[in-house]
C-alpha cells in the first residue's frame, strides 16, 4: 500500500526544514522552477471559505509547494485530511452500513456467537443480538436483513452499531481505550467479515451511488423504525484544496476511521489514490476474505483490535504508513522532519494528528469539544476555524468546557485541555459558525 519507508524518510526532511519557516507567502524568486525555461504558475483556491481561512491556506500552497514537484533536490511535503465530514459531508462509513443491512450483506458469525465480532461487545449485546438474528442464518451465510424476516435483527444490529446500545438500552460495548479505538467504528469493519476487499469495495460503490443520487436532506428506512441519513456530498472546497496542494507538490493523504476499502471508492472522487488512503484494516484469510480482527500498529499486534485510526490512533498509522516508523515509536510524536505540514479534521477522533502538523491545521467545526478548545485556543497561530461547507451549524450557545470536562482520557474519565506546557485551557466561546 506504501512507498518503502526510505523514501517516506528521504521526503521528510525538507518538509521539516521548511515548517521551521513562518507561514508567509513566497517571493517570486522562491517559485523559480528546476528545469530552466519551464512554465510554472502556482494553483490559486477557488471561494468558498471562511474570513481569511482562503488566504491563509494559499500562503501555505505558496511556500510549501512547488511548480516541479518532482525535482529530487525537494521533497513532497506532507497533508493529511480526515475524512467523514472533513471532504464529505455525512459519514461514509453509516452509508455503508445502511447498505449492507437493507442488502442483506452481514453474515452470521461462527456458533452464532457475536462476541467473536468484537472483543468489547458486552454479553448483553450478544445476547440480543442473538435472540434478534441467530435463528435467521446458519453461521458464516449473509443474513436477511433486508426483509422482514429480518427487519428486528437489522433493529439491533443498527441499534448496537448506531447508539452503542441495544434496542432495550443496555450497553453494548465495554472497556476500551478511549483515545486509541471506538468500538463501534471498528464494528463495521469486523462484520465484513467472510467479504473480500474487492467485494467490500463493490458494496462501497454501491452505497455511494445511491448517496449521492439521493438528494440533501433524504433519508433512508432501515430495519422496521428506523429512518436513516440518506445522502453524502462531497464539498467542493476541500476537493479544489486538495486538487491545489497535489498541483504544488504536496503529498496528500486521507486518514479515516471508516472502513480502508470504504475510504478507498470515495476517495477516488477527490483524486486520491488507494494507496493514500489509511482506514481500518481488517486482516485477511488465506483465501483473502475479511476475518473479524484488524491490522494493529505501533506495539499493538496483528488481531489485538486495540487501536484503530482513531485519536492517537490515528498518529500511530500516520506515522506508520507516511513516514515509514514502526515499532513503539510509531506511537510518539516524531520531530517534525517526520510529520505532516497541514493536517484537517472535523472531530476529537482528529486531534492527535492535527497537533501534529507543523505549519497549519483547518478545523471544519462540528462543535466537538477538545477539538474547539484547542482550535480557539490557538496558542500557536496555527489553527484556522471554518464552518462546515454544507448545513453548518448554529453557534454553541455555551462555552466550551475546556477548563473541566473538554479532554477525555484513556479510560473515559473526563478533565481539563492542557495544551503542550501542561497550562489549562480557557473556556471557549464558539465564534465561527
């Protein structure tokens, strides 16, 4: 999926050479192209933006980028989007899902034991799980979800899935990290399980076609009850943000917590490539089919399913698969000559590997807590606010709690946002919407 790590670590030092600069807009002297004579014209953002936030991520194209990319005394610096409501609008991981049960794709596990789907799956959802579904299919066929044979256990499955929850309200996961893996996120990808990619990606493209044919505001039943976000837009500003860095250079890269051949169909329609792509992975079979585990990284193994592209998660695959750092160390934030430049994200899930970026960071803002403690905060005049493109939220009538509960920790206990000097937080006044 990724390039050898030498060249990951070859294309990161001139990276870090330029995030020691202050975020200006270049001479004309500093665009002068490699080869003598060429043409060179630096891609310039459409509207679309926020206040200033245009001109700020031009000035980032301006100095970061190049007119030959390629050249080889220059490395690519580094970009690295979120994805669900950062490029799109809506999440693409619930579109699959909704797929997959009105289609009938999700198959009975072994026994017709659900815990074998998750190792946090609580025995009362397991238990409900197999009331609603375990006399429908023998294990390892699809189940009728589609139909109304099967419409309760497509009810729990959405319930468990959607609300971490069952249908009675009893809880459906338990003990987790919360700053390395989401229990429900990574669900999804464990119940293709028996799928390969290939088909997954079908599935994906599938779900796609339907959410972007539907129009804004439709919705979708699912099961007997449920009605279901039933469209997906891709915003155009973060398509021609991403068109323009890859013209001046820039390395680009999509970093989800939705399934990685998911992510993979949609990113195709922002010209990102499989291989930029970093989702959740499961591991495979030796016939090639999904298993029920997932890819670990850093010092969590193969099959753990402790760490998804999810918080810190999400540096640990960056620095993995980008960078080429392996190891413990893969967990750590590495200096900058092995980090992004400009990162973008939408939610907390995004704010390990936003801190990260060395020059700029674009928050889409869906009112998420650290995350807008953090971008207000802005104590290193990195971080840019931008509504979000389509349907973008009301101002947050209350501030944010950045000096009390804004930060929650590994163990779901909740705390005050420090920045890097371990100094609180303020509380926050939300101020762009």
């Amino acid at each position: 999926m990724t390039r050898p790590s030498s060249t990951r670590r070859f294309q990161a030092v001139a990276a870090a050479a330029l995030a020691a600069g202050t975020l200006v807009a270049t001479t004309p002297a500093a665009q002068a192209t490699a080869r003598p004579g060429a043409h060179c014209t630096t891609p310039k953002l459409a509207a679309g933006w926020y206040g200033d936030n245009r001109a700020r991520l031009q000035q980032l194209i301006d100095q970061y980028g190049g007119c030959d990319p390629y050249r080889p005394t220059r490395a690519k610096p580094v970009a690295v989007f979120d994805w669900d409501n950062t490029v799109v609008k809506n999440d693409v991981g619930d579109a699959t899902m909704f797929w997959l049960l009105r289609n009938g794709k999700i198959r009975q596990p072994a026994g017709g034991d659900w815990t074998t789907t998750s190792r946090y799956l609580t025995p009362a959802a397991a238990q409900a799980l197999a009331a609603a579904c375990g006399p429908l299919a023998r294990p390892g066929t699809p189940l009728p979800t589609g139909t109304p044979q099967g419409a309760a256990c497509a009810d729990e499955l959405n319930a468990v899935y959607g609300t971490a929850a069952t249908r009675t309200g009893a809880a459906a996961f338990a003990g987790w990290d919360r700053r390395t893996i989401e229990p429900a996120y990574a669900w999804l990808p464990q119940l293709t399980q028996g799928w390969t990619a290939a088909e997954v990606r079908r599935f994906a493209a599938a779900a796609r076609a339907e959410n972007l044919a539907a129009p804004v505001g439709a919705t979708q039943r699912v099961g007997t009850s449920t009605t279901a976000t039933g469209w997906v837009r891709y915003y155009d500003q973060q398509r021609d943000l991403i068109k323009g860095l890859q013209k001046a250079g820039f390395d680009v890269w999509i970093s989800s917590a939705s399934p990685q051949p998911v992510v993979e169909v949609w990113a195709q329609g922002v010209g990102v490539r499989a291989d930029h792509v970093i989702g959740i992975r499961n591991t495979t079979g030796r016939n090639g089919a999904f298993t029920a585990h997932l890819q670990g990284c850093g010092s969590v193994e193969d099959g753990a399913d402790t760490m998804i592209t999810y918080v810190d998660g999400k540096r640990c695959w960056i620095n993995k698969e980008v960078f080429g750092v392996h190891g413990a160390a893969a967990e750590k934030i590495q200096p900058a000559a092995r980090r992004q430049v400009f990162a973008a994200g939408d939610s907390d899930t995004d704010i390990s590997f936003l801190r990260d970026a060395t020059a700029l960071r674009l928050v889409v803002n869906r009112n998420k807590n650290e995350l807008m403690c953090r971008a207000y905060d802005n104590s290193d005049g990195k971080w840019i606010v931008n509504p979000m493109f389509i349907e973008p939220k009301k101002q947050k009538t209350s501030p944010y709690p950045c000096s009390t509960t804004g930060y929650v920790d590994h163990d779901g206990t909740p705390g005050p946002v420090r920045r890097g000097d371990t100094s609180i937080v303020p509380d926050q006044t939300d101020r762009v919407f």
